[in-house]
C-alpha cells in the first residue's frame, strides 16, 4: 500500500501521510494553528481585559518609577498624568482595538 502511493506521489509527501495516520490517529489536528487574531476573536473580554492590565502597567510605570514614587528615574511625573492616559487610551484604545480585530 504505501510502496503504491510512493509511485503515485513524491515520496516524502506519501510517507509523511502515512506517518499522520498511523494508529488511526491525525497528527494534523493535534498541532495548534489558531492565531493572536482567531483567539482575540473567540476570546474579546478576556483579550480586552488582558491588554487592559498591560497597556495600564505601561502608562502608570513612569509616576511609579520617579521621584514621588520609589525614586529611581530623576523625574517627578504625578500619578494623575497616568490615571488620564489609562482612561483615554487605555479604556477607549484597548476597546477599539479589540473589537476591531474581533469583528473585522
């Protein structure tokens, strides 16, 4: 059977086929081939939550880091600067993005 189907197709191509259904088993659907886009589709309030607390940490880590904070940058940026950008583009941002690769 597989001396047959080497004759019919290229070899590797043949013996590959035969090696994903050996036991009756689909190696082919066993491998993972969902994307970042696919899961943010099937997952928006998980996805928005999780870019959320992201993109958070990124815009209050500059306040945290300066001299009303735990000093290590030279800079004195009030917490009320990141609270605004969270808001503006944290909230409204991560929305529109997420539902813009949610529904096309």
């Amino acid at each position: 059977m597989l001396a047959a189907a080497i004759l019919e197709e290229r070899p590797e191509t043949a013996i590959a086929k035969h090696v994903q259904s050996v036991g009756g088993l689909d190696m082919q659907a066993a491998r993972p081939t969902r994307g970042l886009k696919q899961v943010i589709a099937s997952h928006p309030i998980a996805a928005f939550l999780v870019i959320l607390y992201l993109v958070s940490w990124m815009l209050f880590l500059p306040a945290i880091l300066g001299k009303s904070g735990l000093g290590i940058l030279s800079v004195d940026i009030p917490a009320q600067v990141g609270i605004l950008l969270v808001t503006i583009f944290g909230l409204t941002g991560v929305a529109f993005l997420v539902t813009r690769i949610a529904d096309g």
